[in-house]
C-alpha cells in the first residue's frame, strides 16, 4: 500500500527534526522542542513502577526528569545494555509541563521538506496517535512524534491527575 505524503502549509520551507537513533529505529521530534542533548548520568534514581519504558529519573538543571525508553514505550523492544553513559535528549512539550528524556545510542538532526511527512502507519503500532508521521531519508525512515502526545499518553498510564499537575 501507498503512503500519501501530506502537505504542510507553503509558507513553511523545511522542518529540522532531532533525532534519536535506538538500535534500528530512528525516532525524531521537531527540533523547537529540544532543551538538551546530555549523556545519560551514573546517578540514575530507580523508580519502582509497572510502566515498563519508564527507566528511572535524572536530576537535570533543578529538574527532575522522567527517562523514556521509546522502544519500550511502542512495544517493539527494549534499550539493550546499561543506560549510564547513552545519550539522552530532554525535550519539552510545552512550557506548562516539564520535560522528558528520550534515551538515545545516537542523536543527529535532520532537516526535511515538509512534503517528505508520509501519514503514520494505520495498523500495527501502538499509540499511533503519537505519531505525527514517517520520513524517509538517506539515513533512515524517522518516525517522527508529536511530544504533547507521548506526555499526554504517558501521563493517562501513569495515573497522573490534572490536579497534581496543577501543584507542581
């Protein structure tokens, strides 16, 4: 089956996308949501929770920051190997909710026309809804995430009511 590319608006003329490469998948978000790219520190706080691609929390710049295993989170695998010394990219949604860290082996930007935006796969992922697309480039096809989404998913999984956002 044919995917049919969609069409952004004309005025915009490239879309630069930071990219985390896991393994073979290569996941990406609109580069207006990166705060940092850091390695992953040695004093990683384990969490004793049920929600599997939750992988611990780092203490970033006065901030306590929840670590994504992407792999896990779409049920396709899981990181391989010790976390500490990984790259991690911390990106945030939006300035009402604080930011995540999407664990990474390799992280490069890439900057697409937005007509390259394929729609997401139909079947066979989970959470498609956090997907705003595929891309294909010379290094890959990126899944490209919509980060409001992954929090939003997230946050319902975890049992995170508006009101404790709220308090934060």
């Amino acid at each position: 089956m044919e995917e049919k590319a969609r069409v952004l608006p004309s005025y915009q003329k490239e879309i630069k996308i930071i990219c985390a490469a896991i393994g073979e998948e290569i996941y990406g978000v609109n580069l207006e949501h990166l705060e940092e790219i850091t390695k992953i520190p040695d004093s990683i706080l384990d969490i004793h929770t049920n929600v599997k691609y939750l992988k611990g929390l780092i203490y970033v710049r006065g901030e306590v920051i929840p670590i994504f295993d992407l792999l896990s989170f779409f049920d396709i695998g899981e990181i391989k190997g010790d976390l500490k010394g990984k790259l991690g990219i911390i990106i945030r949604a939006s300035k009402e909710i604080g930011p995540i860290c999407i664990v990474a082996d390799n992280v490069f930007i890439e900057i697409v026309s937005p007509n390259s935006v394929s729609e997401p796969p139909k079947v066979g992922i989970k959470f498609r809804e956090t997907i705003i697309g595929r891309i294909i480039t010379p290094r890959g096809s990126i899944t490209y995430l919509n980060p409001q989404k992954i929090i939003e998913r997230h946050q319902e999984i975890a049992g995170i009511k508006e009101e404790e956002r709220e308090l934060e």
